[in-house]
C-alpha cells in the first residue's frame, strides 16, 4: 500500500547536492541501534541492522521499521507473520555492523537462541521486542513493516547509539 503525495522531481545538479545534505543532516541524527531478526519460508533466520526503528503507538503497541526493498532479506520480511527487534548494546556494536553486512554468516558465533515462534533472538540485548507483522507499506525503495508488540524484555546495559557514521556509548 502506498501513500503518496503528488511531486516534482528536483533538477539533476540541485537534487545531488540535497541528497548530500540530507545524509549529512541524518548523520548527525543520533539514534539507537536495532537488529531485526526473523525466519524464511524455508526455515533460514534472517536479519539486518536498522536505526530507522521507532515507537508508534502504546494503545495498541505498535512500532515501525524500514527495511531497503533492494536487502536480500527484504523477501522473507515482506512474508513474516512475526519479527524480532533486538536493542543492540554498546559492547556488542560487532553485532550491528555484521548484520549491516550482506553476504556474511550473520547467525554464526553463538549469540542467537530462538523465540517461542522459532525466530532467532539475542538475549543479551538492551531489550528485545517480539512483534506480530501488523501492516506493511511500500514507500519509495522501501518497505514500512509496522508490528505489534506482543512480548518484550528489558536489560540493564548500555544500548550503541549510532551518530555521525560511527558507534558510540552514553555517558554514565
Ligand atoms: C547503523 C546502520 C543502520 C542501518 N539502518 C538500516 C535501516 O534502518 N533500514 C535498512 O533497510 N537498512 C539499514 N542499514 C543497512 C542494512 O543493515 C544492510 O544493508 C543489511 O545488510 C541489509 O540486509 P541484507 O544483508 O539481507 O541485504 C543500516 C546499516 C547500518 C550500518
């Protein structure tokens, strides 16, 4: 489903030089960092790494994140009846940048057990988010997955925060 309103593209140079800008501006947006974990239709675990994770909701509890239609795990998102958001902590930003990492062994090292609904979670997180896939928007090159919170489990440990391309702690 797509909601969008009417635009004119911007001239070539004009539009370049916002696109550099933009990235600038969002990179010195500091966010938290979360891995989005699930299962394909054969059984394989996927996942991927998302700064783009936010609250949207609490009556019912819902959040959205955006996933890149061109990820390789894009398809088995799109199919998921339910997903996992892990809240990546500080001493573990490894884990972030090798689920930003496509082609690797993402699931490799023993980090992961598995949820009731048989998804792999990283029970270490700085809190971890069972979701049920709510709706889905296609927008631009990416997919909107908006899920409902139906479990969720909080840890006292320092959670990365991703800002100006670089991983880094709160101070105490
Ligand atoms: C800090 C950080 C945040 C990211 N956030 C997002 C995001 O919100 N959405 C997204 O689609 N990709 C995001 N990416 C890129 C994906 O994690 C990466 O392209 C991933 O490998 C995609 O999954 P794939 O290996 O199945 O293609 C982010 C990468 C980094 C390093």
């Amino acid at each position: 489903m797509t909601h969008a309103l009417p635009h004119a593209a911007a001239p070539a140079p004009f539009a370049e030089e916002l696109s550099t800008r933009f990235r600038e501006a969002m990179a010195s947006y500091p966010s938290g960092v979360t891995v989005v974990t699930t299962t394909d239709d054969q059984g394989a675990w996927r996942g991927f790494t998302a700064t783009s994770f936010c609250s949207l909701s609490v009556d019912p509890p819902l959040v959205l994140v955006c996933l890149a239609r061109t990820a390789q795990c894009h398809t088995a998102f799109a199919k998921a009846d339910s997903w996992v958001v892990q809240v990546v902590p500080h001493r573990r930003a490894d884990l972030a940048t090798r689920f930003a990492t496509r082609g690797v062994d993402k699931f490799g090292g023993g980090d992961f057990t598995v949820t009731a609904a048989g998804h792999p979670v990283f029970e270490e997180a700085a809190a971890v988010m069972e979701c049920e896939s709510y709706v889905r928007y296609d927008v631009a090159d990416h997919t909107i997955l908006v899920g409902r919170v139906r479990d969720v489990r909080v840890r006292e440990v320092a959670p990365a925060v991703y800002f100006r391309r670089g991983f880094h702690a709160l101070p105490d």
